[in-house]
C-alpha cells in the first residue's frame, strides 16, 4: 500500500476528488430511465450506504 504526500498533506483532498469522479459518473445517468435504473440499485442498499450517492442525485435533479 502506497500513501500519496498529498492524502498526508491535505488528508479531504483524496475526498474531494473521490467525490468529483463520483459525480462525473453520476453525470453520464443522463436519461430519466438510466437515473430509474440507478435509483432502482439504490433502493437495494440501506440509504446509509447511498447516501452521498443520494445526494448527488438530488444536486443534478435540481
């Protein structure tokens, strides 16, 4: 296992840019059915684990 300087200087950047691909991915559930069918997989998992998921989800539908 390998530490990248920047996860030891700035520990939420490995955060934020995890979030950002997150979101990038969510970004390309561009029809009403693909966000169906996502949703639909979430639904399967406790919204503990979905929430941040969740979240974007709302972001981009507002």
């Amino acid at each position: 296992m390998s530490i990248h300087i920047l996860d030891i200087l700035h520990p939420n950047a490995a955060d934020r840019a995890a979030r950002r691909q997150l979101e990038q991915e969510i970004a390309g559930y561009q029809t009403e059915a693909d966000r169906h069918d996502l949703e639909a997989a979430l639904d399967r998992y406790s919204d503990e684990e979905t929430l941040e998921i969740r979240q974007i989800l709302a972001q981009h539908a507002a």
